[in-house]
C-alpha cells in the first residue's frame, strides 16, 4: 500500500471512531467534545467542568485541571471506567450540574452502574485541586475539593489506588476507560495563567446560573 493510501486508509478509520462516539446517545452532563489524539492513536473526548463520560472502550478521556478535581473509576472485571470533572465540593444539585462534587460522583457511578459496572467492584483514582488561582488562594478550595473525593469515596467503600493531587501545579489527565490505565502530567508553569483563565471563565458561568451571581467560596 503506497503511503498516500495509507494515510487515507488511516484518516478514514479515524473519522469512522469519532462518527461512532458522536452518534451515541448523549445523556445530559456527559461529555460531548470528540477528537483524534494523535499521541495516542485514538479517538479522545475531553470532559470540561461539570461533565462526566464513562466508556467500555479505550478511547482516551481527558481533562485539564487548575484547583478542580477529576474522580476516576474503574471496575476492572467489567472493563468499563468513566471520569467526571468538579469545581466545588459540595451544596449542589441536579440543576447546577456536575460542577458539584456531590452530584457530580452521584452522576459518575450512576452511569457506570447502567453500564453494568458493580458499586462493590470500583476503584478510583484522583487528581487536581492544584492551587494556580491566586485569587483563590485564601479559600483553600482545592484541597476543599479534594478532602471532600476522598472522604467520599471512604464513605462509599470505593478503595483509592493512586493519586496526583495539591500542590501549585495544573495537571492534563488521560483515562483509558477499559483497561483502567490513567496518565497524568503536570503542565508547566507557563500554563498557569491560561488554566486560571479558564477556571475563571467557568466559575463566572456556574455563579450565573446559579442565579446568585458571583460563586460564593469559604
């Protein structure tokens, strides 16, 4: 096979992968931003605040975090894994969306359980809750998020396995869903600024539909 048609053999099978996820029903909260990662050779799907995705194939599932916190779990037996992605730990409901540690796990594992994954079968694996907002800095809310996934995860007997949280680093995070395998790097601090942008941006959104304007931290 010439390398022309290589490629093209190579371009179609990839479109066909993203065609394939794009077409799945999309439950509300679930993930939605599909691509070709061509680091990995797979089609990814990235998961931004307040969403989740859970899958029984290795697509890739990415995220990148400043002081939210990323929750990944995996029932091995099953082969089936998902990750969600959260802002604040707690207080929220099902009308504020994944941005809430609370709704978002509930969220998580109620998939995966649809899926036919089994409560008593999760593992998980945690990261974020870096401190790259310094106007953040007094409120502590990334360790927030992250003593409140831990305690949660205790709380629902779901053994932790490993972790990459706390410090002052942004982190981009990869899932392969079926095997369980996750990669974590943290970003360098070149990328501060643009994680705190972005972090900011969501806070804005979530403080407006919350109908209380801006998101009140303690």
């Amino acid at each position: 096979m010439s390398t022309a048609s290589a490629s093209a053999a190579a371009a179609k099978e990839q479109a066909a992968a993203l065609a394939a996820l794009r077409s799945r029903p999309r439950r509300e909260h679930e993930a939605s931003f599909f691509f070709w990662d061509p680091a990995f050779g797979s089609a990814s799907v990235k998961v931004l605040p307040g969403e989740f995705y859970v899958h029984d194939q290795d697509v890739a599932i990415t995220t990148t975090l400043g002081s939210c916190v990323a929750a990944c779990l995996h029932d091995r037996t099953a082969g089936i894994g998902g990750m969600n992605h959260f802002m604040l730990p707690d207080a929220g409901d099902a009308a504020a969306g994944g941005r809430f540690g609370a709704y978002a796990m509930e969220l998580l594992i109620n998939e995966l359980l649809k899926r036919g994954a089994r409560r008593s079968a999760l593992e998980a694996k945690v990261f974020g809750g870096g401190q790259v907002m310094k106007s953040l800095a007094g409120t502590l809310i990334g360790e927030k998020n992250v003593q409140f996934v831990q305690n949660f995860l205790a709380q629902e007997r779901i053994p932790l396995l490993g972790s990459d949280v706390l410090d002052i680093h942004p982190r981009k995070v990869c899932m392969f869903p079926r095997s369980g395998r996750v990669l974590c790097r943290r970003l360098p601090a070149a990328q501060l600024p643009q994680t705190a942008a972005q972090e900011a941006r969501y806070r804005d959104e979530l403080g407006r539909q919350s109908g209380g304007g801006a998101v009140e931290l303690f």
